[in-house]
C-alpha cells in the first residue's frame, strides 16, 4: 500500500505512525472489496476504536469536569462520541478528503455521517494498535479537551424527549414538528419551526437546522408549560 497519501492528515493531527498499513485500512470502505482485490477495510479497527475512544473520552470528561455528576457525565460523552459529534469532527480534519470507495461507488458516500462516524473510530482504532494506549490517550486529549472543558450541560438536553416524555404520560396524542417559514440562502438557512399538540401550538423555536429549530421550540414549550 501506499503510505504517502495519508502523511498530509497524519502530520496535520501531529500523529507519528508506525505502522502506516493499520491507517491505509482505518480509512477503506468496505465497498473497495466488491469489484477490487481484497484488502483490508475499516470494520475492525473500527470495533476496536469505539472502545478505546469511549474509555479515554469518559476518562477526561472525569478529570476535566469534576463537578459534573455522573448523568451529566453521561451526556457529555454521548454528546462526543454519537454519530453526529464523530461526524461533523470528521469533516473538520478533512476525513472524507482520504476515504477509498469501490470503483461502483461515488465519492459522496465517504460524506455519510455513519461512514466519518466508523472512520473516525478505525482511526483511533489504528491509532491505539500502532501507538498504544498512552499516545493515544495524548491525540484524543488534544483533539477534545476544550470540548469537553467548555461543555454545556443545557445545551446538550434533548428537549424533544422531555417534552414528549412530559405530554404522553396521561395522554397519547402525538407531537407534530412544523416548518413555518425558511429562509437565507441554501448554504446558510434559517428555520422557523412550531411545536403543536392537539392542534395547539405550544411553542415555536429558530436555528440553523430543522433538528436545533425543532429543539428550540420544544425548549421554549415546556417553559410555557412550567409557568402554568
């Protein structure tokens, strides 16, 4: 395998491998097996990194945020290491820029949340074999440490959960998520949701996204819900 094309990541992560062999793996998708010579693909490092990374990461939110009780605790980590956390910090190195797809597949496939989300894993997975447990513990602190020093508890509660959690425990009426308006251009959005329940809008939120608008307006509901 070639080794040159992953040393612009490696060094930008400032990450020394032995053993380029287990990176060339941590970012194959499995799809190269279907039309191409066997190789080694992701799906083992990948079980190896969900481990080591949800380890080291419960290990520093432990000694980075020693007020934090073991439910927000919980939160934190999750809030890291689900797929849209793993993800988006994928994009962010660039990830996507390095996957290898079977020649049947497009480029865009390496742009899924699931395949960053199993990428990033391989990747420390390929890490920790590599390097071990210490170096690797090291990488992962640099990468997350101001995350989880600057987490906000508040900001990471699933409103929609609560709410809904909240309204079905004598009732089952459903919960309905309405985009009222949208609006900005494609690359930036701006979405107006409203939160109604049995025909009744209890609330209305604003963001970035159809996800943090309808959060928004599920916040906002059970305020009005706690003043009554």
């Amino acid at each position: 395998m070639s080794n040159k094309r992953l040393k612009p990541l490696l060094s930008s992560l400032k990450v020394k491998a032995h053993n380029y062999d287990l990176f060339e793996a941590a970012f194959t998708h499995p799809s190269v097996n279907l039309n191409e010579h066997k190789v080694t693909d992701y799906q083992r490092l990948e079980f190896v990194g969900d481990s080591v990374l949800g380890a080291i990461i419960a290990s520093l939110s432990y000694e980075l945020q020693p007020n934090l009780h073991e439910g927000p605790l919980t939160r934190l980590r999750s809030s890291l290491v689900d797929t849209e956390g793993l993800s988006r910090l994928a994009l962010q190195f660039h990830f996507d820029q390095y996957i290898k797809v079977g020649s049947s597949f497009t480029n865009e496939i390496a742009k899924s949340s699931k395949v960053l989300e199993d990428v990033f894993e391989a990747f420390v997975g390929a890490l920790y074999l590599d390097r071990g447990f210490e170096y690797t513990y090291k990488v992962i602190e640099r990468i997350f440490k101001n995350k989880i020093i600057h987490f906000n508890y508040e900001d990471s509660v699933d409103y929609k959960t609560k709410l809904q959690e909240l309204l079905q425990a004598d009732h089952h009426n459903d919960v309905n998520y309405r985009v009222l308006n949208k609006r900005g251009p494609a690359n930036a959005p701006s979405f107006k949701v409203g939160l109604f329940y049995d025909g009744v809008c209890l609330g209305t939120g604003i963001g970035g996204s159809k996800k943090k608008a309808e959060q928004e307006a599920a916040k906002n509901a059970l305020k009005k819900l706690a003043r009554k």
